[in-house]
C-alpha cells in the first residue's frame, strides 16, 4: 500500500513506535506530540495501516484501553512484557501513570 499520508510523517510515527521500550505504552496524542503534531487520528490512521510491523499495541488510547478490536491480542503481548494493568469489571486498560512513556 502507498504511504498516502505523507511518507514523512508515516516514517516519524513509526520511528517514534519503534522506540517505545517494552512494558510502556504512547497513547496517540502522545506520538503525535513526539513529532510536534496534534494529529492524533492521524497516527492511528498510520498504525491501522501500517503498524503491523511495529509493537501496535504499545499505542493505546489517551483512556488506556487498548486499540479497538485487539483487545485479546494486546493483553498477551502487556502480560507478555508485563505491562501494568488495571481491572474493572471484567474490562482492562493500561495504568498510563505507570507505563506511559516520554519520547524524547
């Protein structure tokens, strides 16, 4: 699939992912901040196309849920590279005071 978001900006998003360590987490505004952008929809346009060569789940939303439908998949890889988490009824999300990460 072509870049069509501007290859630029595609390479900043995934080069920000990539530095992620394990066990934290960006939410999309974080890496849209990273590159000096607001765009977070735009970051996750960039990983639902092309993040499937970089730690995907590291890149959450700013509520701490994992991206939507991969849900099962996420937790693995956060239990995986123990990633904190939080429960509440049966439902998780990242604690981002915890494993949220400052690119930088």
């Amino acid at each position: 699939m072509a870049q069509t978001l501007g290859d630029d900006f595609v390479s900043r998003v995934l080069e920000v992912v990539e530095s992620i360590p394990e066990g934290r987490v960006m939410t999309y505004g974080d890496v849209a901040a990273a590159i000096g952008s607001r765009a977070a929809r735009a970051v996750g346009t960039v990983m639902s196309h092309y993040g499937s060569d970089v730690a995907w789940w590291r890149v959450i939303r700013a509520s701490g849920h994992p991206p939507v439908d991969h849900e099962s998949r996420a937790l693995e890889y956060y239990r995986a590279e123990s990633t904190p988490v939080k429960w509440s009824n049966g439902v998780f999300r990242v604690d981002l005071a915890k494993a949220r990460h400052h690119a930088g």
